[in-house]
C-alpha cells in the first residue's frame, strides 16, 4: 500500500477547526474619534483606525479594504504563560492558544503588501511554538530571524531555572525576496575600508590622474614592491604626487577588495580614496549617512534599546496610577518600524495594549490601525493618541522623531451580526440594521465595493467598472425590475439584494436578483460576536478545578494570594468571568 504523504507539521488538539467569520462592517463612533485643531505639517495623516473590539472579527472586517496595504505589522500577544489557563491540561492550553494565533497570523498575512514584514513579540515560553506556527503560515523561506531584545537590567529569577534578561522578536516577511534589508541607522562619515584583502586573488587596478588622495608630502615615487607579511602591493608605475593629488594614471598590483568597475564608482561618485603613507595601503572612505543594517542583539549596550524599566516609566508618565502592566518601550517598537516602512507606510497591530505602536507610528508619520479588545481601549489607547495629536506627549520616541504634534484617527467598533434569529429560530436581518448598514453590510458580503451614488438609487456599490449592486428590504415587482433593468441598460450588469421578487429568475439578462437573508446564509458563521473563548466555554475540568480552588480558599490555604490576584484583574477591569480568556492573559500578570 502506497504510504500517504506526509509533511513537517506542528499538530495540536483543534487543528482542523476554522472558524468561518462574519465580513462585518466598522462602526465610528464619533464622539470618540479625535483630530488636531489645525494642521501641523503637509504630511499630517487623519485616516488612522482604532478599533474597538474582537481582533480576529476587526482583522476580518479589515480584509476587504487593507488586502496587501499593510507594510509592517506589529504584534505582541499574551504570551500563554499560563495565568489564565491555570485550570486546564497543558496540551489544552497550547492548542488553544495555537489556534487563536493561527487564526489570526493568517489574516494579518492577507493585509500585508508584497514587501510587507510581521514582527512577533514572544518570550521563552511558547517562542519555539510560535516559530513553527509562523514557518507554516509564512512558510519557512520567508522567516528574516529573530531578534534579541534584552527586556531587563536585572534578571528575574520567578519560575525559571536561569535569570531571564530577554525577549525575541520574531519577523517574517510575505515574500522575502520582495521585502527590504531591516535598516538601524546610517553609517558615519569618514569610516575607512581598506582596499587590500588578503587572499582575494592578485589583480591590477588602475587609478586615473587626481584620483587619490595622498596625505604624505608631494613627492615622486618609482615602481617598486611594497609588500609585508601577507600583504601584496606592486607600484607598476611611476607616480608622481603634487598638491595631495596623483598627477597621472597609475596602477597598482594587489589582492584587492574591490574590482576595478568597483573603483571606478567610487571615482565616478565623487568619493574618497586615501594613500596614507608608503608602503601603499590605500582606503576607501565613506562620505556616511549610508542605511546600515539592523543586528539581531537589540540590546542597552548596542542600540542604547530601552527596557521594559524604561517602559513602565513611560507609561508612569502617561497614566500615573493607572500605568499599564508591560507595555513595550516606545524605543523597541520605533526601531522596528523604522527597519522596514517609510513615512506615510501603513503599521498595524492588533493586540494594541496601552497603544504604543499606534503613538509610536503616528509620531513616525506613519499610517495605523490598532485593535483592542480590552477596556483600556478606552480608557489608555484613546488619551494616549489624544496627548499625541496634541502635542502633549512628551515621552517615549518625542524627541528623537521631532513630534510637535497634528493628524488625527477615527475610532470604530464592530457592527452587531447582520443576521439574528426571530422567535421561531428563523435567520433574519438583524434589527440593528437600517437600511444604509444593510447596503454596505451586503456588499462586504458579496465583494463589492460601498460607494453609494444619492443621483442613481439602484447604485450601492461596484466590483467592477460594469458591474454593480442594489439592496432593498422591498419587495420588488417585474415592472420594477423592468424599470431597474432598463435604467442598467445592456454594457453594465446590477445585482439585486431584496426581500422578495416577483419574476422569473432569469428574466432579465442584465439582473441577478437574489433574496436576503436566504443568499448568504450558507456564507459564513452568523450571531457568533466572542472568537476569544470565553473561561465559560471550555470543557468541564474548569468547574471541578475552580471548585478545588474555593474549596482551598474557604480553608484559608493559599486564600491570600488568589484574592490578591483576582483583585488585581479587577483592578484592570479584566475581571476572569467577562473577559475573553485571550484577553485575560493580554495585561501580564506579573509574568513578564
Ligand atoms: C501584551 S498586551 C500588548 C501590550 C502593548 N504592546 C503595549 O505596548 O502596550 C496584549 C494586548 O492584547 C489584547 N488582546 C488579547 N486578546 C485580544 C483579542 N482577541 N482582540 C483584541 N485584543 C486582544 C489584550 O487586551 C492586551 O491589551
């Protein structure tokens, strides 16, 4: 029997299952939304998105307008370090928090542009985990490495067998032959590069007159050897230096670093080329302010990177009390963003926190869309943008980016389901729809494009230049559809959303008439807002577990320390019964 086929895979409990999500509309909420009194700059940008909300539903919602527009995605999960999944089996737990993250890793993958970069933020306990599960979703030539970020001076000691001083950042691009080198910073002006280097293989270079500098005294030099230990140099010619200048052309016979079509460039770009002395060792020096790449170690003593020391004190300075627990330092996320976008590049990251990429990339001048499911949307990511817009953010990257403030964002939330169930159990139109959420709920729904013409009522929107939609709750009758028909005309194509019809299906050949909520019932799953899972949804093991754990707490033991910490969530507003279980392990918990 023929052996089935088998491949390198990550396997886990709940593999198979995908959920089938709604394209729901966003919402505004316009008394959230938020811009400067006056422009600042040219550049100001104001189409920046806040998201209030479920990410996987929000990155859903997202699919259809931001498909291949995202350069760079930022993303800093719960790390899975069990404080929220304490009840259950381990396998459990990883596989949940597997599934979660694929989810979600294969949307951000859809919005990224061909040249596009995720970057993943993750520490020891699941970085092997999320390693495989990225190679599988970016598959594994487009991983670009994993950087180092030393997240503290001191090392903690708490629940590991050697002291943790660091995270990773993990990045992948959509197609890595397309995405760019990570730039950190420029070269410095008047850094040498010696031409000699041993062991490439013996060459002649020729030098036009003037071509080099010579910073020994005017002088005429005969063609001689001048050699040492393993370094070759022949003068092949005569050479006489007047001014600091070569007079006339002359070359030299060399194991030489750069080719001669090399050198040539450099004389051409009016570089520099440095004859110290005799023996001949000549240099290329550079002017600088060339993009240098990024290494792998973004650490205090290489980047001067800020720690999460630093950044509990910018988020001090930002909320006082109410400091967000671990949030990543502005320095961290700015190096990131600056390694692969370019001002007005869009950033994202869904799992915003207290909305640092969001502050960081707006100082930036870049574009952004953040999501946050958490109260704290509200109450830290929206004042934060706020101070930024108005100049009033002082902290974090300020300085280093020259902010003074402008631009603004656009707060939303999801729409409710388009679909509900009525007292029988029958699918209907949600009763949260009027008829404009309906229009542009559709045509997500069936692939066009929302752009309603007040002029022409049977136009909602377009996927094509020919071909367009109408939406009505209406009954429509054939003389109405004649009407529609006639008006379409014979170049252009209109589908119709309505109640109900009363014509033959094919009557018109310029119509395709479909009922509502029959034609997209079977288009995806309806009425289900919570892809997070809640604590209440899992198997049973929780319940016999939490009884274990009042039964220890009404005996005293360990009673402390679990009231201490439920405290501490509801402190949070993340109180373990309302809030979705990866939500729950978003603010830390003392474990980083
Ligand atoms: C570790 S924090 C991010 C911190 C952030 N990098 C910062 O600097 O402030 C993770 C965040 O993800 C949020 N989160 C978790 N599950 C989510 C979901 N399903 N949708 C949206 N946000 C979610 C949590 O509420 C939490 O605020």
């Amino acid at each position: 029997m023929a052996e089935r086929k088998k491949r390198l895979e990550l396997t886990w409990i709940g593999k198979e299952e995908r959920p089938r999500l709604e394209p729901r509309i966003l919402l505004e909420t316009t008394s959230l939304s938020y811009h400067a009194a006056k422009r600042a700059t040219e550049h100001d940008s104001f189409e920046n998105l806040l998201i209030h909300g479920d990410n996987l539903l929000a990155l859903k919602a997202l699919e259809q307008q931001f498909t291949g527009k995202i350069k760079c995605i930022y993303i800093d999960p719960p790390y899975n370090t069990g404080s929220a999944f304490e009840h259950y089996d381990d396998g459990l737990e990883h596989s949940l928090w597997l599934s979660l993250m694929r989810d979600r890793l294969e949307l951000l993958r859809l919005l990224l542009t061909e040249d596009g970069v995720l970057f993943s933020s993750i520490d020891d306990s699941e970085v092997a985990y999320l390693t495989i599960l990225l190679d599988e979703v970016f598959g594994r030539k487009n991983g670009c490495g994993q950087f180092v970020w030393e997240k503290k001076k001191k090392p903690s000691f708490l629940n590991a067998s050697m002291g943790v001083v660091t995270e990773y950042v993990l990045a992948y691009a959509k197609d890595r032959t397309k995405s760019p080198p990570f730039i950190g910073g420029l070269t410095t002006a008047g850094k040498k590069y010696p031409l000699n280097n041993a062991g490439n293989g013996v060459k002649v270079l020729t030098f036009p007159s003037g071509a080099v500098v010579f910073r020994c005294v005017d002088q005429v030099f005969e063609p001689q050897d001048m050699s040492e230990g393993k370094i070759v140099t022949r003068l092949l010619d005569r050479l006489e230096v007047r001014d600091g200048r070569n007079v006339g052309i002359f070359r030299l016979e060399g194991e030489w670093r750069y080719s001669q079509s090399r050198v040539d460039e450099i004389i051409a770009e009016g570089e520099t080329l440095v004859i110290s002395k005799s023996p001949f060792r000549p240099n290329h020096v550079k002017d600088g302010g060339e993009p240098k790449k990024l290494k792998n170690l973004l650490s205090v003593a290489h980047y001067e990177m800020s720690t999460y020391e630093d950044a509990t004190a910018e988020s001090i300075a930002l909320f006082g009390d109410a400091a967000f627990d671990y949030p990543k330092p502005e320095k961290l996320i700015s190096t990131l963003i600056d390694a692969v976008t370019n001002p007005g590049d869009w950033v994202l990251d869904s799992f915003a926190g207290s909305g640092t990429t969001g502050a960081v990339a707006h100082k930036m001048g870049r574009r952004w869309i953040m999501v946050e499911l958490g109260e704290h949307c509200l109450t830290h990511v929206l004042p934060r943008l706020k101070q930024v817009i108005d100049g009033a953010d002082p902290g974090g990257v300020t300085e280093a980016t020259g902010w003074r403030g402008g631009g603004g964002f656009r707060c939303y939330r999801l729409a409710p389901s388009l679909l509900e169930k009525d007292k029988w159990g029958n699918w209907i139109v949600s009763r949260a729809y009027h008829p404009e959420m309906l229009a542009e709920a559709m045509c997500k729904l069936e692939g066009f494009h929302y752009a309603p013409e007040p002029e022409v009522f049977w136009n909602h929107g377009r996927s094509t230049e020919n071909d367009f939609i109408y939406v009505t709750t209406q009954n429509l009758s054939r003389e109405q559809l004649r009407f529609i028909s006639d008006q379409v005309g014979r170049e252009r194509t209109l589908l119709i959303c309505c109640s109900a019809f009363r014509a033959k299906k094919d009557e018109f050949p310029n119509l395709t008439v479909r009922k509502i909520p029959q034609a997209v019932l079977s288009a995806c799953e309806w009425g289900r807002d919570d892809y997070s899972l809640n604590v209440e949804q899992l198997p049973p093991v929780q319940v016999v577990e939490e009884a274990k754990v009042e039964a220890r707490m009404n005996a005293g033991a360990n009673g402390e320390a679990t009231s201490r910490k439920s405290e501490g969530r509801r402190k949070k507003g993340h109180a373990v019964q309302d809030l979705p279980l990866f939500a729950g392990l978003g603010n830390g918990e003392g474990h980083r």
